[in-house]
C-alpha cells in the first residue's frame, strides 16, 4: 500500500491484534514456565532448559494450529476475516517460538560434546530406518526452516518482487511445515511421554486444523464462484444485473480459470479481475467504500473502473469490457492490461 | 561425520554466498527494480535474512524484472486450486503419521522378569 | 443472493460495533485459550527420574582401582562418608566425553580420583575433575580390582541408556526423545547401561558392552532408548554388574 517501504505498517487494529497474540503466547510461556513446576510434584525437577524448550515448543505448535485455522475459518465465516488480516505477524512470531525451541534443545541434547552442535545434530541419531527411535529432529527442522522462510519473506517488498502468485506458492510451505511439525511430534515427544494431557490436546489441534480445510475446501466447491457461461463473440455471461447489490460485486470463473468481480456503483457496472495486486484477494468479496473498491483481506483500494489504486498508490490490476444485454451482464473474457480505463455501463436500480 | 561435516559447510556456503547477493541486491539492484524501494533504507536489513534463506530465487527474479522479462498479468492469477491438494494432502498425511506413531508406541514393558538362561561355567545351578 | 449482513471489516479503518464484539470475545477466548493450555501441559509433565549431579555433596576425592572395561569404572578402597570404600563407580569426564584414554594407563593401578558424584540410586558415577587433578596414579601402593564373578547368560528387557544422562546429568536423561543425545554421549564413549525392568542379582541398572567385552557396538546404536530384550552374560565388577550382550538377540518389544 506504502509509496515507499517501512519496516513494519502499523495501526490501531494491528496494534489491537498483536496485544491478543502476545497476551496469548506471554500468558501460556509464563504459565508454562514459572507456573507449572510449582505443580509438579518432582522429587528432581525437570532440567530447565528441557522445561523451557517443551514450552517454547508446545507453544509453536499451539500457534502454529491457530493460523491454520485462520484461513478456513475466514472462508467459512467473514467475521473471522480481522484475524486474516494481521496473521503475518503471528506467523513471525511463532516463527520466532519454534527457534526459540530449537535453540534450547540444540544447546542441551546437541551441545557439549568435542564435535560442533550442528553436526552432532545431523549424526547422532542416524536411525533412519525405522519407526520408534526415528531421527524425527529432522521433521522439526524441516518445519522450522519452513517457518523461517514464511517469516522472512513476510515483507510486502516480498510480494511485489516475487509476484503474488509466487509468494503464495512458498507460502503453501505452512502446510509442509505443520505436516513436518505432526511428524516431529508423533514421533518424538508423543513415544515418550506416560502423561497423555498433551497427546490429547495435540489431537484435538490437529483434527481441528486439518477437518477446517477439508470442511471449507468442499464449501468452497459447492457455493463457491459460478462458472460464466459462454455467449456470443466469445464473450460469457457472468450472472443477471438485478443480482448484483449497490456496492458489492458478483463473481465468476472464466473459462480460463480467472476469475472477474463486477461490481455495481451508482447503479453502473463495471469488471475488473477478482484477484488484488497485492496479495491476490478476492477483490469481488469486496466492498465498494467511497468510491473504491476495498479488498476484504488487507484494505487495497482500487477505482472500479480503471483497476487503479488511489494516488499516491501505484496498484493497477486488469479490467474486463463488460456490456448488458436483457438484464444479462457480459464480459469479454479477455482481460484488458492493468490499468486500463472501461466506460461503466448504466443499468436500472 | 563427513556426511554432518559436508551438510553443514553446504549450509555454511549457502548462506555465505547469500550474503553476497544479498549486498549486491540491497545496493544496487533493489533500486532498479522497484520504484517503491527508492529512498526507503531502513527497511531494508528486514530483507536480509529472507536473502540468506532463497536467494536462488532472488537472483532469478532479479534477472527477470532487470531483462523486461516479467509478464505483468502473472501477478493476477491466484494458486486457489491447489488449496483443495494442501488440504487434503495434509490431512491425509497428519492422519497416517498419527496413526503409525501412536501404533508403534512402545510401552515399558513392567512385568518383564530376568530370565537366567545358563548358569555360569562350572557351577550347576 | 442471500444478503450478507456481516459488517465490512477493513484493516485501517475502526471495526463496526457489532464486529468489535465478536473481535472482543475472540481475541479474549484465544489467549485464555492458550494460557490454559500453558498450564495443562506445562503441569502434566511425566517425572524425570531421581538421578541427579550431587554439586551439593562438593568434590569428591577417593582413591581405588582403575579397571578398564573397557569404560573405565574404579572400585574404591579408600573412601569417604559419601563415597564409601568397596563402591564401583563409573568415570566420566565434562560434557559428552568419556575418559578412557586418560584412564587406560592406571588400568588396575591405584589412583586418587576427584570429581562430583552423580547418583541415582545403585548407579554410581564420578565426573572426573581434569587433568591431573582429576585422575592420577598414587606411586607405591598396590591393589587390585575385585575378581569379575560371572553370574551366567540372561535374558533381560529394558533400554540402553547413556550411564551419564540417566544417573542425573539430564533429566529427564532417557526414552525417545533422548535418544539422540545419549547415542552422542556413546559415540562420546560415556559408559553404556541397560536400564532393566527388574531387578537382576539386586540392580536396576547395568553396565553394557558387546559380546567380546568392547564398547557398545555400533550395531546396538539403533536400539538406543527403544523398549528391548537382548541376551548376554552377566558379570560382577565389585558391586556393578556388567552385561555383555549378543546385539543379533535383541528383540524390539511390542
């Protein structure tokens, strides 16, 4: 959104978000780790760097489960979109946990001895074969380096340089990552463990995360877009004008996989490709507010019929010719450069 | 060990060179390839780390924007397909890893006695 | 289309009110979440065993009998109110090092060790200080180790642990999520010991070598930490008795 890059946007509603977050995460670490040894009635405590990196480590986990459920959740319930909005901050953060933990059980279980810490990390379980007593570090680090790709490629210069549909090709390493984060658990603290408070708590995480997608993935398949049918001249019908409320939009799928929004303000429409610049959005899920389109996820803010972001912004996206015939809205699928200016076409209220 | 030892230099020499490209793109080339990215510094060293990590693919992009190579109606097609395979991979996946975890899981076999197979040589028992 | 009532939430802009609600209660509801949890999990945590360093008992200095076993072990003969004569103790040096080479020259000589005792029940261990001062030979007095009794063939179902990690050096010092640690003590050549289910001749803990009498073989490595029946012979070093077990008879149990 900025004309120049900062270190970090903020406003209130981040400000807002990131004080839940960090009450959250502080008041499991604070519990976790000066609560709760007053509880365990240990004759010899717990070694505090294991007590510490099982806290840290829970805690990425339980972090890392919450994001996922950000996504599906927003898909299914608008109202949780708030939580799409800021959730690249909890991934830094839970970024910054899972290191936290790795740092703890790397200078404990890996350090000490005359060869480097790092290399003892990579030799000294090589037991690759198997199932029980598996390497299953190896499934934390895939993870942790997963996250610390997500983490550092966070910045909004990321997705202008790589593209959106890059960036979001990386991005689909938190599925990587939580899939290794299972892998490291299930075989790792879950062997070993006679208490089995946390085996419960980990299944309920998981099943929640993973029975979200599936549940939002097959809503999405069925009231997800309506294909456009095809018309003449190779242009397709995307739905009737009457459908289309006063500052919202109507969605279709092209027969290119694209998707256009057209979108009615002061009863003209107008069409511009569904997806935002910046992080690709669904911009038809949008709402036209003063006169511009606003993105659902992060605010970017378009003039409906140029596909231009408001000075000092300089966000183009592409806009369809869209004409009306009999109260059916058409456009021609072939998407006009970003930028470029559609005359809106008038229609009754 | 030489295995470790190679891994890890590997690591060593990916982030070292990372660290080159790192200065040449915060330097010279961010500023040729987005406009955005002029006049602003401090954000710059938040960059860093996500260089160490892919710069393959910085340089790749790099030498894309710099040659006009880029196709700018890339930017506008969204990867929502995949989420279905994401999904489902992940929760076929996390199912079956759980599942043979939790299945293997040992328990501390309690009741095991010692069984003394032979008596020590020349003794009876 | 069904009208969607859901207030417009736009990032920089003050959420609606009745957005502002259901934002309140989420936000309350996750960290309280997430502090429960803090407590739940930081509170069910399985007990890490009783062994221990013993810094509270000071240094330890004994003299006694160097056996090679080739882990190094010292039976004490002259002893101390902590330490008392007739005990074995295994010796290890700081960190993930075992110190066999700088014990192999006082193999059945009489030395003076000084270190700190780590404990955990019958299992002994002396953390050598370094250098000199930790291990060296007392010229002029002789004795001799006790004679190994051999206490026959057996079937035992446990875990190899490292000795360090178990008698307190970690805790928790075994199991799985360990186990890449003590197969690093190992390699670091700390004494191996089979944890066994019960009791063998009055131990819990025995200390383990291969079938000849070497250090754990390389091919009992991926046993570490997993629940385990092997067969081998058992022997008494003074009061800590030595398995030495057949690694093609270990039995990975259910």
């Amino acid at each position: 959104m900025s004309v120049k890059y900062v270190p970090v946007q903020w406003n209130k509603n981040k400000w807002y978000y990131n004080f839940f977050m960090v009450a959250g995460v502080a008041g499991f670490l604070f519990l976790f780790l000066y609560v709760s040894p007053q509880l365990l009635s240990h004759e010899k405590s717990i070694n505090p760097q294991v007590h510490n990196a099982r806290a840290f480590g829970a805690c990425a986990f339980l972090m890392l489960s919450i994001i996922l459920c950000i996504g599906p959740l927003a898909r299914l319930d608008k109202r949780f979109l708030p939580l799409l909005y800021n959730r690249r901050h909890f991934g830094v953060m839970t970024a910054f946990v899972a290191l936290t933990h790795f740092g703890y059980i790397l200078d404990w279980y890996f350090a000490f001895s005359k060869s480097s810490k790092y290399e003892t990390l990579i030799f000294s379980n090589t037991s690759y074969g198997q199932i029980v007593g598996f390497p299953f570090e190896a499934f934390g680090l895939i993870a942790l380096v997963s996250l610390l790709i997500l983490a550092t490629t966070s910045h909004d210069f990321w997705l202008k340089f790589l593209t959106a549909p890059v960036w979001k090709r990386i991005h689909y390493l938190i599925y990587v990552a939580y899939i290794s984060v299972a892998a490291h658990i299930s075989l790792g603290i879950l062997q070993d463990q006679q208490n089995h408070a946390f085996t419960a708590i980990f299944l309920v995480a998981a099943l929640t995360v993973i029975s979200l997608h599936v549940i939002a993935f097959l809503h999405e398949r069925k009231s997800g877009d309506p294909k456009a049918q095809s018309d003449t001249d190779g242009w397709v019908r995307v739905c009737e004008a009457s459908e289309i409320p006063e500052a919202r939009a109507k969605i279709a799928v092209l027969p290119n996989g694209d998707r256009v929004a057209v979108f009615r303000m002061d009863n003209k429409l107008s069409a511009i490709s569904n997806a935002c610049a910046h992080q690709n959005g669904p911009l038809g899920e949008g709402k036209i507010l003063r006169c511009l389109v606003t993105c659902p996820w992060h605010g970017f803010q378009y003039d409906v019929r140029s596909g231009r972001s408001p000075a000092p912004f300089t966000e183009i996206i592409p806009t369809y010719k869209i004409a009306v015939r009999d109260n059916v809205v058409l456009v021609d699928p072939n998407a006009n450069p970003p930028g470029t200016y559609v005359e809106p076409v008038e229609v009754p209220a | 060990m030489n295995t470790a030892e190679a891994l890890v230099d590997f690591v060593r020499i990916w982030f070292m060179i990372g660290g080159v490209v790192a200065a040449f793109f915060l330097v010279i080339g961010i500023d040729r390839i987005d406009e955005d990215a002029r006049g602003a510094y401090v954000f710059r060293p938040l960059i860093v780390p996500g260089i160490l990590l892919i710069w393959p693919l910085v340089l790749w992009r790099w030498w894309v924007l710099e040659t006009g190579r880029d196709n700018p109606d890339a930017r506008f097609h969204p990867v929502r397909s995949a989420h279905g395979v994401a999904a489902f991979s992940m929760a076929i996946i996390i199912t079956v890893t759980v599942i043979i975890g939790l299945s293997n899981r040992q328990e501390w076999p309690a009741d095991f006695e010692p069984v003394r197979l032979s008596a020590p040589e020349g003794t009876s028992q | 289309m069904k009208k969607d009532t859901t207030p417009f939430f736009v990032g920089y802009l003050k959420p609606a009110k009745k957005l502002r609600s259901f934002l309140l209660a989420v936000g309350v509801g996750l960290a309280l979440l997430l502090t429960t949890f803090g407590i739940v999990i930081g509170g069910t945590q399985d007990d890490p065993g009783y062994g221990s360093f013993r810094f509270d008992y000071g240094p330890q200095t004994v003299s006694g009998v160097v056996e090679m076993l080739p882990y190094p072990i010292l039976h004490v003969t002259d002893g101390n109110e902590r330490v008392p004569a007739g005990e074995t103790l295994m010796l290890t040096a700081g960190g993930k090092t075992g110190v066999a080479q700088r014990a192999a020259r006082f193999d059945g000589k009489k030395v003076k060790a000084t270190g700190v005792v780590l404990e955990r029940g019958a299992l002994n261990m002396l953390q050598l200080r370094g250098g000199k001062r930790g291990l060296d030979a007392i010229d002029g007095e002789e004795a001799t180790a006790p004679t190994p009794e051999p206490l026959g063939k057996w079937k035992l179902a446990g875990e190899i642990c490292d000795g360090k990690c178990l008698a307190g050096a970690m805790r928790p010092g075994r199991g799985l999520a360990h186990k890449a640690c003590a197969a690093l003590c190992l390699i670091g050549d700390i004494p191996a010991v089979f944890v066994s289910t019960k009791p063998v001749e009055g131990a819990d803990f025995l200390m383990v070598l291969g079938k000849d009498g070497e250090a754990l073989p390389k091919a009992a490595y991926d046993y570490i930490a997993q629940y385990i029946s092997v067969e081998g012979d058992i022997t008494r070093h003074g009061n800590l008795l030595v398995f030495t077990i057949d690694p093609g008879t270990i039995e990975v149990l259910e």
